[in-house]
C-alpha cells in the first residue's frame, strides 16, 4: 500500500524520478510555459517562525515546503509518498534499519552540496525533546549515520510503520549541519550556530525580504535541483510578493481587481460569484480536514444525568437523523462532502466508502424507541462563542433532531472555557474538527478512536478490540497486513458511532488566468515551483 513500507520492500526509481521528480501539474507541465517573472498572492496571515523543527502556525507549515526539502514528501492528492531528497530506500526484515539513498548534486540555495552529515545533524535535531513539539514523530529513531557520500542509515529502537511519513512531515527538514534559524525563545541545539536570517534550504525559493506582519518576497532558488516534466529547471517564477491581507473581502479584491494574482482562504460562500467571472479560476484541492459532532458515551451526563447516548442504538438514530447533504449544502455552500469514515479519504488506509449512515427519520426513530427513548430526550451542544460555523452546525442540527423528538439546547462559552470543558468530557456533545499533521492515519486514529491517549476525542468511549487493533497497526510494517487492520477498525468505529459524521472539506485558492501550476498538498502546504504567468 503506498505510504507503507513492508520488511523487505526495496524502494527503486526509474531514472527520470532519480535525475529529478517531475514537479509540473496541470497547465504547468505543458511544453512551453512562460518562465521568470514576479507573482503577487494574498495570503490571510503571516508565518510566525520558520525554523522546521519548531513551527506550529498553520501558516508556516504552509509555506516551509517551498524553502526547505524532506528525504520524502507527501503525494499531491493523498495516499502515499513520492522522492524528494531521498531517491530510494530500503527497510530491513526485522522493520529496524532504514536505508536512504541520497539525490546526486543537490545544493544549499548559497551553493553548498549537501551531504549525508547534513542529512543526519538535521533528522538528529528534529528527534530530541528539546528543540520542538514535533519530535514524538520520529521518537522510534535511536541513531542516524551518514554512509559514504550518498546515503543514510536509521537504526530504530522499535518498528514504525508511520515513520516514511514522519521522514516527510516539515518538521524533518533538511538544513545545513550546525545552522539553525535564529528564532526569539527558541531553544537551539547544541552546537548550532543561529542565522541573523534563516539558513538556505534546497527548496525551489529563499526568502529575499520579511516584513513581519506586511510581507514576505521568496527568490527563485538557482541552486534548485527540481525539473519540471520537459525537463526546464523549476522553479519558473523569479519573485513571489506574499502580502498579508486578514480581511477576506480585502483579499478576493485584489484578485478581482489584478492587484494580486492569487489569494488564499477563499470563503465557501465567495466560490460560486467568483467562478462567473471568466478572469478568475477557482481551484479546490483535497484536505484532511474533517468536521464532526463529538458524542459523550459516558453512563451520566452532567449532574448526574442518566446519559442516552451510551447506548449505541441512540448514537446510531442521531447519526440517521442529520441530513449530511443538506449540511454540506449550508455549512460548506455545496464543496464539502459527506465523511465516509472518522478520517478524510486523502488520508492514507481510509477505508470508508460510502456515507455511513444516510438520512432517514424512519430508521431513526425506530432505533429510538428500540433503545427505550421513543419519546424523545434533551441533549445541549456546547459551541465556542462567536463561532459562526459552528453556529451554523448547531442550529442546522437542532433542527433535524427536533424531528425525532430530541430537543437540542445550545450553550456558549468562550475558547477558553470550551477548550477546558472538552478536556475534561465536561459536555453533551460539541462540534470538533480535525487535520491530520503527517501523511498517516496513526494520529487521527489515536484520538478519535483509542482510548488511552485522548479518550477518543474526550467522549469517554472505548472499544477493546479498536485499541488492540491500533496498538498492532502501531508496529506493522506489512502493508496489507495493516491496511486490514486499519479496515477492521475504521468498521467498528463506524458501527459503534462515537461522533455524528459530518463532512470533509477541501482547501480552496482564487487565481487571475492565465497563471497554473499551483499545487496544495492536503497536509495544507502550497507549493510554487512550478507555478507560472
């Protein structure tokens, strides 16, 4: 299965993928693209900090792609991996030796070859405590050894099967040995030296100018190893202009108006104006972002409350009871999709197929009364106050149930009360969303679905045979053997039904014509390379 390594899979590449991976998508890839020039793109906030192994701001992720490489990267639209800075690699029978041949020729944007002691001071840096929130991804390392000019060894303490995916998260960047970027609070590793500016990636851009909180211009890296499917170097633009607009109007005005040529955080209501204009495209692209109804499984509800949806009769009728599609209509203005499983379908080992349980109030209201609720019962959705979308959720819902005689009532609290109620259970049911932070489903599944880590999203359900199956999928490195663990368990989540499933949602960019070749990994980084006028 891609994304998966088995106990004896040797990863081979065929030479165009060895010489450089063809990064050109859609109209990009074309034979004759327009090449230099400056792109103008509003984005909706600025980074926060760049240093790879300690951001955390969604913003950052979204731009560290482009400045620095990883030995893997994600596949566009989900479900595996592809070479990046690595071109092969090979996992030993026992699961507990990694093997990466290293890219030939490949240059620090100041020039400087990188080597496998790069390689290893990095992945070294990016795996102790100390140095950032990221590191419990790559805990299983013991060692990382440089081998001869043009590989890597990692030796594990454990088999990891998510640990191709960890290799590809940003966090586990590649940057020069011994420099690191100098960031306010930041703890650096020993013996590094920080950047007055941040140090070179081998990414296709460098950051030319930051203007905290105003903007950012990247310069086209020379030194960048990408080609595009004609073999041009990538990437094609000289110049980006990243302008930070918070206000969505302000930003969707500039595109209409030529002042950018691109914006992101299009609102889903925008899409469908913004589509009749024959000067705009409006692109989508996978996500992992999926929004869902938690559901508290405990005995008793607060003060004691004799809790119904325990029972999983009545778990399963709340679920039949909500129009999924009328919900994507109106919270997502018709982008979204049903969710077919408790993670999206560009995770990878999604096994979901259809919408699990589709609208009927019949059905629902004969699981009600098999379950001895007939009559009805009152429920409270705890929202984030001024949380418009989850508002919106709510009210759409409260609706629907009111059909089944369940009366839903709704209270507001503030962020940080929410956040505090929802640790502790302290609630009926809440609204929750989740994207995943590495292309694997071990993260999603250990807190929606097993129990020990998150109380599977703070719900209070367990099911013994789910964790049992995580912990097994935790150290499977037999591709189909895990798949069809992950199977079995996404099949008794959505049986058991701990949330009310919602809908998934994609990322969406605006862009003047005739510029493409913008790509959006659904981990949610925008990548320019090759992107051209």
């Amino acid at each position: 299965m891609p994304g998966v390594l088995s106990r004896r899979s040797t990863v081979k590449l065929g030479a165009a993928l060895a010489a450089g991976v063809a990064e050109g998508h859609g109209a990009a890839a074309r034979a004759a693209v327009r090449r230099g020039g400056k792109l103008v793109f509003a984005r909706g906030a600025d980074c926060q900090n760049l240093d790879p192994v300690q951001a955390t701001a969604a913003a950052d992720l979204w731009l560290l792609p482009n400045l620095y490489d990883t030995l893997l990267a994600p596949r566009v639209g989900g479900g595996g991996f592809e070479p990046s800075l690595a071109t092969g690699w090979t996992l030993a029978p026992d699961g507990l030796t990694l093997t990466l041949t290293l890219r030939p020729g490949v240059r620090f944007a100041d020039g400087r070859p990188l080597t496998p002691t790069d390689v290893a001071w990095s992945l070294d840096r990016a795996r102790d405590p100390a140095n950032g929130p990221w590191a419990r991804r790559l805990a299983a390392i013991v060692e990382v050894v440089a081998v001869g000019t043009d590989a890597i060894t990692i030796r594990l303490g454990r088999p990891d099967p998510s640990l191709p995916a960890a290799l590809a998260a940003v966090n586990a960047a590649i940057v020069p040995a011994g420099r690191v970027a100098a960031a306010p609070g930041g703890k650096l590793a020993q013996q590094a030296t920080a950047d007055p500016v941040y140090p070179p990636g081998t990414g296709a851009f460098v950051i030319a100018e930051w203007k905290r909180g105003q903007v950012m211009v990247l310069r086209r890296n020379p030194y960048s190893w990408r080609r595009a499917a004609d073999r041009a170097p990538l990437p094609y633009l000289d110049l980006i202009e990243l302008p930070v607009v918070a206000d969505e109007t302000a930003r969707l005005a500039m595109v209409q108006s030529g002042a950018a040529l691109g914006a992101e955080f299009v609102p889903d209501a925008a899409v469908a104006a913004l589509r009749a204009r024959a000067a705009l495209r409006v692109e989508t692209w996978p996500s992992t972002r999926v929004t869902c109804l938690v559901l508290n499984a405990r005995p008793t509800l607060g003060k004691g409350r004799k809790n119904p949806m325990q029972d999983v009769r009545v778990r399963r009728a709340l679920n039949h009871a909500v129009d999924k599609q009328a919900i994507v209509a109106a919270a997502t203005a018709g982008l979204g999709q049903p969710m077919t499983s408790y993670m999206s379908k560009a995770t990878p080992l999604h096994a979901g197929r259809r919408e699990p349980y589709p609208f009927d109030l019949a059905l629902a209201k004969k699981q009600l009364a098999e379950a001895g609720f007939a009559s009805g019962f009152e429920l409270t959705a705890l929202v984030e106050a001024a949380n418009r979308s989850q508002a919106q959720v709510v009210a759409d819902v409260q609706r629907m149930w009111h059909a089944v005689g369940v009366t839903l009532k709704v209270e507001a609290a503030a962020p940080a009360v929410f956040a505090a109620r929802d640790r502790a259970g302290d609630f009926d049911l809440l609204v929750a969303a989740w994207s995943d932070p590495i292309a694997d489903p071990a993260p999603v599944t250990a807190a929606f679905a097993y129990s020990p880590d998150l109380g599977c999203l703070h719900s209070g359900w367990k099911d013994a045979t789910v964790d049992a199956l995580f912990r097994l999928t935790e150290v499977e490195n037999d591709p189909a053997h895990r798949a069809a663990e992950y199977r079995k368990l996404q099949e008794i989540y959505i049986s058991e039904a701990p949330i009310v499933f919602l809908y998934e949602t994609p990322f969406v960019t605006v862009w003047r014509q005739p510029v493409s070749g913008f790509v959006e990994r659904p981990l949610g980084a925008g990548l320019f390379a090759a992107v051209s006028l």
